[in-house]
C-alpha cells in the first residue's frame, strides 16, 4: 500500500511507501476525491509508477500539476497503443511526452509552426513508433479537435524512440540526422534508393539504424581479423568506395573512425541494394 503525499490532479498523485520512497502514480481517476495522507492501492493494470531517483523533483511535481489531465490521459492512451505494438517503454515516457503534447497544443494556438525537416527519415527508420505517432494526432484531432499538423507523428514517434527500454542515453533524432546523411552520400555515389517495400532496401535501412545506434553508444563492431573487409574490397570495389566516403564523412563530423568491420558490413549492405 502506497500513502498519498499529494494530489496532483484527478490522474495524478504523488505517494510514498512503506520505506519512505517517493512516487508519482498515474491513473484514470485515482487523485479524484482523494487527500494527503490517504492510504491507496498502487496495483491495477492501469495504474503506472513513475520513479523521481532521477529526474528534479520539483519540476515534476510542478509540470504535472500544471497540465490539464487530459494530456495525462492522452499519453495513456498512446503509450497502450505503443505497448500494443510490441514497444518496451520506460516509464518516464509518461513525464516526457504528456508535456510534449501539452506545449505542442498551446504552440499551434498560438500560430507556430514548426517543421520537423526529419519526418521522413523517422517514418521510414521507425515506422512502428511513426503510425503510433500518426494514430495520436488522428486521435488529438478528431476526439479534442486539436487541429496538429501531420509532422507531429514524427515528433510524437521520437519520444517513444528515445523512451525504449535497453536504448537509455541514446537519441533517436542524432541517429536519424546520421541515417539521413549516410543514405545521401550512398544514393548519390552508388544510387541505392530507400523503399521499405523492396527487401534489400529495407535490410539497408535497417543496417543503417543498428550501425547508427551502436555508433551512439560506443558498441562498433571491431576485429582484428580484416578478411571480410579485404575479401568484400575485391569482389564489389564499388561499395566498399561508397562506404569509404561514408567513413570519411562519420570521421570529419564527429572524429570516430569506422572500423574496417563496420565498413565491410555497410558495403555489403550496399551491393545487395545497389540497382543491378
């Protein structure tokens, strides 16, 4: 049993256990009615505990109080939709994206408009976290009248990129400018075009966001063994050219070599999509 220290609003209550750990709890109607020092039952499949180890306190306490509880419900919502999809979340997800979308509505009334220049790389890199962040705008649109633009899927798809479990620190929109980037040098040197709907474009692309992940989070491949590198460098010199380049573009923008395993994998990769 969890004791309640505050109510935030009538989703959100702030409680503490027997240990004196603090929470915030997230339910449909769990703070209604309810006071300081009230005791409450944390279980229930729609009831989410948010650890505040690591996050300011009191920014969260403060930006969750200050949100309407519609947006709380709102990322409920998205975040079963999500976890429907076979998507691994933190819970802090639940922080992240309510005040995304809360400062998102108050920008567009407000009249700004702000293009994410990225919205194609993120639909075709992360396309199941992308039709989530489509079917939340359908939703914030026809059931809140809302009126977002389509760019907010993407916007709403990089936050549940960056809040999958296993991928802490990495950020999802450093690894679509990078694919981004990758895939222009490629297309202009070898002429492989990104089609999800063709097999060895998709295996490409997909390549290209494990290379960009590992790449974020110091994990390249490496070996000391070049044969592969050596053996690829004579049967398709051309890819093994393109994917040069694309060392030598990752080695000025942000000074890390590629090792030469990486660059074999990525020429492979190449050859397969290359048009024949």
């Amino acid at each position: 049993m969890q004791v309640i220290k505050k109510v935030l609003n009538s989703s959100v209550v702030l409680v503490e256990d027997e240990q004196g750990v603090e929470r915030v709890l997230l339910g449909k109607g769990i703070g209604f009615g309810q006071k300081a020092g009230t005791r409450i039952d944390g279980t229930g499949v729609d009831r989410v505990f948010v650890s505040l180890d690591d996050i300011n306190h009191e920014n969260l306490v403060e930006l969750l109080s200050q949100v309407p509880v519609e947006f709380v419900e709102l990322t409920r919502q998205i975040v079963s939709d999500a976890e429907s999809e076979g998507l691994e979340l933190d819970p802090h997800i639940y922080l992240a994206l309510t005040d995304h979308l809360h400062f998102a509505v108050e920008r567009k009334k407000r009249g700004l408009v702000v293009v994410n220049r990225l919205a194609w790389e993120m639909r075709t890199v992360y396309p199941k976290q992308y039709a989530v962040g489509s079917r939340a705008v359908e939703l914030m649109n026809t059931h809140k009248g809302f009126a977002l633009p389509d760019d907010e899927a993407a916007n709403i798809a990089f936050h549940l990129a960056n809040a999958e479990r296993g991928k802490a620190g990495l950020d999802s929109m450093r690894v679509v400018e990078l694919i981004r980037a990758v895939t222009t040098i490629v297309s202009n040197t070898a002429g492989v075009r990104v089609d999800r709907q063709d097999l060895n474009s998709s295996r490409f692309v997909t390549h290209l966001q494990y290379l960009a992940e590992r790449f974020f989070t110091s994990r390249l491949l490496e070996s000391d063994d070049d044969f592969l590198f050596h053996s690829l460098s004579e049967r398709y010199p051309q890819a093994i050219a393109t994917a040069e380049r694309v060392r030598a573009f990752v080695q000025k923008e942000h000074q890390t070599r590629l090792p030469n395993e990486e660059v074999a994998f990525l020429a492979l990769h190449i050859a397969r999509a290359a048009p024949k």
